[in-house]
C-alpha cells in the first residue's frame, strides 16, 4: 500500500504557511502501517492538480489531498477531481441544507460563495466532516482512488481519522515494517551515529538521525517477517549504547516525560525564565492536565525583577549581573519558595543576537531547586552554531531542552555531571 | 525563471520533521521575484532522488535540493547529483582540512564518517557554508541547474542567503508580480471575502486567504507590467472594506506590532497569564530588543497564585472562580502595578479538552490595565472550532492573538467595541 500525498496551495509554494499537515499525515500513516512514498505540493492551478494527482496515482494506490475545498475561488480541488474524473460537478441538496443550518445556528447568514462548498464531483463519495463546513471527496480515477481533505488542519485530521484511516488501513493488510522513534538530549548527531554504528550494521535495521536544537531522535525501522522481534532487538541495541541519554520515545517529549516524572512523584514544579518569556512554561501547559504537577511561573525578564519577584539578592546582581550561576540559583530556589512548589526550575542566560554584559550568545545557567535543599547548577555555554537573527530563536529551543532535561536528570537522581560532560557543566549540592 | 523544491528526507514523509524549509524558501524566493512552482518531498532512495531531480528540471529552469548532505549513510544527496551528472565522488582535499580544524576546534576528534561530508561530486561548485560543516554544492544537469543545500535549517539559511539567492535574482530579471500580504485578527475567512469582492474583481489582481486560529491573512498578487500600481490601487481597497481590522503586514505578526506601539509610547507591559502558560510572553520576547517594551509577567496557572502573586481578591476567586471578568481584570491591574509596567494585560479561560468548573472551552477573558486607571475587557466565547484533544493548541493560540490585539486597540484608542462585536465582547473603563 503505497500512499502519496499531493497538498495544494499558492500559501504553501509561497511559504506564507507551513506544510504541517503533510507532516501530520505521514505521521499518522506509518503509525498505521501505511508508507508514504512521496509528498507534493502544487499550486492553485486546476490543469497542475489534474496533471499531479495522475502522475501520482502511476507510482502509487492512493493520493491525499489537502486543501481547496473552502468556500473562495482559488480554491478548486474539486474543480480538479471533476476533471480528471470526466464528470460535471454538480450541487448536492442535503450539503446545502446543512450548510445553512450551520450558518443559522451561527446567527449569520449564508454568503453565496460559500454555496460553493455544496458542490460536488458526479459520483464521488462524501466523507463526513463532524469538526466544520466542507464535505471530504473519495473520488476513483482509472489509476487508483483520491481523497480530497480540507486544509484547515483541526477538520482534515478529524475526517482522516474518522473517515480515511480506517479505509487506508483495512486495505493495506499487515505490515513487514516496525518503526520505533527514540528521543535523547544533549547529545551531537555525530557521536551518536558512531556509538551506533554496531546497531547500524545489523540485517533489516536502518538508523536515521532527527536532529533539533539540542535534541536527537532516532528513528529505528526494522523490515522483514521478523520486524518486531528485529526492531526490540535494535531498541536494546541502542539503550545500550546511549544509556540515560534516552529520555523517552515516540511522541513523548520532554515536557511530558517531566510532567509523568512529577506526577509520580505528586511533585510541583514553579519555573523563572528570563530569556525563554515563558517557553518553559508553555512547554510544560501543553497537554491536558498539567495543572497537576505545574504550578506557575515568573518571567523575570527586567534584572530587577529579579529581586524584586523572586528575591534574587540586589548585591549579586549588582555585583555579577543577571547571567551568573549563582543568579540561577537564586532564582529556582525564589520561584520554588514564592509559589510553594515541590521543584524550582530556572534559567538566565543570552539568547542574543548581540552580546550581554560581555556573557557570548548561548551563555545559559540553569538550576534546580528541590525539596530538602537539593541545588543544582549547571554551568554550559551552549555549542552554539552560528551567529546572526537566526541564532535567538535556536538559543531558547536549545535552552528550554536544557532545563527540562536538567529537570529530568535531577528528578531520576541521574549523574548530572554525565550530562555536563557533553554540556560542560557542573553540579553542586547544597543540601 | 521557475524554481522547483526537492526536499529529501525520511523523516520528512514520515512526519517526525515537518517541511519548515520549503515555506523558508518559498518566502524568500517569492521576496526576490522568483516563483517556485512545485514542491516535492522524496525519501532517502538515490535513485528516486536522481528522477525527481530530472522530472523537476524538465518544467523548472532551477532545482533546489535540501537535505541528505550529511555525515551519515542516510545523506544521499551527493551520491544522487553524481549519478545524474554521470561522474564520480572525488574528495575535497579543502574540505577535509577544514572539516578537521573545526572539531580539533571543538576538541573533538572527527568522527570517520563526517569525511563523508567532504566529498562532491566531480566538477559540482561549492558553495560556501559559514554556518556548518558541510558546504552546499552546485550541479549543472542538462535540463538546468540543482543547488543543494544542507537541510539543517540554520545552514540551509545562510548558504540560501549568502550564495544562492543572488545567484538566482541576476538569472531572473525583472519580476512581473507584485505581491504583499496583509494581516487582520479576529474576522472570519468568508466575511473578509465578501467584503473584498470588489477588490477581487480588479483586472490583473489575486486575492489569497491564508486563515490561521483567529488571524487570516491576505494576500493580494498583481501581475502585468504595471504590477506595483496595482497592487498599490488593490491594496487600498482592502484597507478601506477592512478598516482597523488589518493591523500589519508582511511578516510583522501582532508581536511585532504591539512592539513597535509601546516602544513609540516609551511604554512597558507585564503580562499575566494562566491557560497559555508563558505562550504570550514566549511572543512578546521572540524578536531582538522585546526588553524594550516587555517588563516580565507572572503565569498564575493554579488558582491560588492569582491571589499570592497578582493580588486577585480571594473573595472574587471564591465566588466566581478562576474564569471571570472580574479576574482578568484584577489579573491585569495587579501584574501592571506588582511589576511597575505601564501596562498590564491578563488572559483567564478555558483551553480544554475538558470544560473547567462549568465553563465550556474556548471562554476567554482579556483585559488590559493601562495608565491612568484605563481598564479595558472582553467577554468572549471564542469561536471554537471543534472539540476533542487537538482543541488545546488552537484555544490557547486564539487566546494569545485575542490579547495582543486588545492590547493593540487599546494602545491606538480604537473602539473595542468594533472588535468586539466579532468576538463578542464588551468594553468598560473606570478611569
């Protein structure tokens, strides 16, 4: 089964908007079973569309679709599939009632152009769509069958699931193919790659190397009647070459790996960020049910906020300024104080592009503060790579890994000297 | 001068990265006049990278590549352009060198396998890669040229920027097209397109409409040889049907804009939040300077600390609970006053999945606290657009774009009520 994915949108070639939805797709797909072999994206062209999806549906069983079903005139997907079908498109009577009823309940009255969403390829099926106004499309061409999605992301993923996996996966059969992601911190993709290079060299398993600011994730895929059983094989293979640097695996970040490590525990966590803004804390709220183990947080993003919201002592900020270990410390254990939680996490430090009080871009303290007066510092200069208005939105990804994973490593009771190693940092315990 | 995309990549089809090149490049392509007319996403198979580079350069004048330049056996891209070309691999002994003083740098010794990074193939140009290790490579096939990059975004980036990008514009000349985007929160998709139905009738004049949770931008393209006039003409249509509701354009986002308002006020903010956990912070200090304008802020995420660190009377917050008018308004004074900013701005709701002491996901209410007792909220339910656990992200991301731009109308003393009445809420001042 042989999927490939054809997104349509001048927003996409003109990168006014991100291709998320192929990405979601492919996803959702191979946890499914089901390869994607190729992705697409064309423009709001009808003749392009029509020429696209058939040269698809030559390499492979099925097209995805995503976007020009709304309501305006670039968008013509369905113009397309009409097309490439030979069928007039025609206006279906029980769409136009339910986009009326829709509108109503809105309190707004239906405009014209939205009656364009009532139209439909002759013949083509209508994939429901519980989450908003447009229909999805199964439409069979000679080579294999298309279905047209929407491209508002909240609307194709609820049709996908409720609609096309569970089509996609009932043809596709089981799978030869077992595919597992790990996901490790802090370490570069290079020494990984070398450690693993025995894991590399067993039949039927390939490595690939996912690199973000300051993550890693290893993809392992195992292929042959075997998969499974070769695929926990090679799992073992790399836990035993990378060891605690594994923090997690699949779609499990490190904020939700911190946030099970909490709740475990029935600990809180209380965050000061100067220069993530809030990131940390925003990681750490994005999935249901954090309140449980996250307690709030301080911006302290002025210096003198420092003392003043967080009791940072005046005389060590005057004498040292705002990026200094101590100063980290300072404030995990304000935060931790001040908010009545279990943990204080904090971080100062200079995301650039410019220099700070003559601290390099990347310089970045974190600490830990715990129950019992458990203090932990760590003392890195981030492997900064490069300079430039880049550079600052890659110093805070890369910091707010840091922390979390500074986090992790002192909740587990983990080395943290271990961790410096490739950080180059240091632990201290005042407890 | 057509431009096509080859992005190559594994990860890519499988969804564990998502395309953020393909949108870098089509923006900054588009911003020099160059169109890219297709998209396509390969996996890591030299072969299929070797057709989809010819069937590419049979429509396009120009190829770029990115990814698969790397140290590990899954970086195909070199092996591919030889194998198009029809010539051998040599390695560079430059490249090795300097490959080797970078880690004696680091004090790394250099991993066997990043040589791979020092080979090319046979009479391909380099292009210099000040960001990282591996250089870009430029490949003349008969059908035109392939530039390829590395897929590491911040490399990618600075070899686009620095080499390819005038290469690209001295082979283009003179565009035809005019293109600018404009940015409006708060209004919905068909009501923008029905009020610029006469601006999409103008002769030689695109309108696209690129919706995003809360925000939908505009962009409007005009081609012919009188391509800036027109869309000079197009472009003030559309601020006259839209008025204030278009607040910016390009790719200054509400951030920005509320930026440059205070910073021309000589003004700060401090900012109070509890469902976005730090995501309106994370947005006000993104951009170099946010130190300007942004003071700090406090994330009152359990509902005691709206009293410990905001000064939220506990008598409100036993009787209303944590979702109320009242409390984003006393969130509001008591971040301003407790963080001596000019202004305060305060978020308060529901993000869901589930509904929280009986108020549904997506209740939100805002307020901003400005000099002089100007006390400024909103009542909305925000205009959800489903449920279940995809819900989260998108409620906190309209929260966010509802404050910044309360924020904004407050700062230019434009009527609240206005945007209100798409949002549903109501304006009160007790100064």
């Amino acid at each position: 089964m042989r999927v490939e994915l054809l997104t349509v949108g001048d927003e996409l070639l003109l990168g006014d908007t991100i291709n998320g939805n192929a990405a979601w797709l492919g996803r959702r797909l191979a946890d499914h079973g089901v390869e994607v072999t190729r992705s697409v994206v064309v423009g709001d062209e009808t003749d392009v569309i029509v020429q696209a999806a058939g040269a698809a549906l030559e390499r492979a069983d099925a097209v995805i679709t995503t976007g020009g079903l709304g309501p305006t005139y670039d968008d013509l997907t369905r113009d397309a599939l009409a097309k490439a079908a030979g069928v007039p498109l025609i206006r279906d009577a029980a769409l136009e009632r339910r986009l009326r009823e829709r509108a109503a309940a809105s309190g707004l009255e239906l405009e014209p152009m939205a009656l364009r969403m009532a139209e439909v390829p002759e013949g083509a099926g209508l994939l429901r769509n519980t989450a908003g106004s447009a229909p999805g499309l199964r439409v069979e061409l000679p080579g294999g069958v298309v279905y047209a999605l929407p491209g508002v992301p909240f609307e194709m993923r609820t049709i996908m699931d409720e609609v096309v996996l569970p089509e996609l996966a009932a043809r596709a059969g089981r799978p030869e193919v077992a595919r597992r992601t790990l996901r490790t911190a802090r370490l570069w993709e290079s020494m990984i790659a070398t450690r693993l290079a025995p894991v590399e060299a067993m039949p039927g398993v390939k490595l690939a190397y996912l690199p973000d600011p300051a993550e890693v994730r290893i993809r392992i895929t195992a292929v042959g009647p075997d998969a499974r059983t070769l695929l926990a094989d090679a799992e073992a293979g790399v836990h035993a070459a990378l060891g605690d640097a594994v923090y997690g695996e699949g779609a499990e970040g490190l904020d939700r790996v911190v946030h099970r490590l909490l709740a475990e525990r029935s600990a809180t966590v209380a965050v000061a960020e100067s220069l993530t803004g809030g990131l940390i804390g925003a990681e750490l709220t994005a999935m249901p049910g954090s309140s449980a183990t996250y307690a709030g947080g301080v911006v302290a993003y002025a210096t003198e906020l420092k003392h003043r919201l967080l009791g940072v002592p005046e005389a060590l900020l005057a004498e040292h300024g705002a990026v200094h270990p101590e100063v980290a410390a300072a404030m995990a254990e304000g935060v931790r104080d001040r908010l009545g939680a279990a943990y204080g996490l904090a971080v100062t430090g200079v995301a650039g592009p410019e220099p700070q009080d003559g601290h390099s871009v990347g310089t970045v303290y974190a600490s830990v503060a715990g129950p019992g007066g458990l203090l932990t510092v760590t003392m890195p200069r981030l492997p900064v790579p490069g300079a430039g208005p880049e550079i600052r939105p890659v110093i805070r990804r890369m910091t707010v890994v840091h922390a979390l994973e500074l986090l992790r490593r002192t909740l587990l009771g983990l080395d943290v000297d271990d961790a410096a190693r490739e950080g180059r940092g240091v632990r201290e315990e005042t407890g």
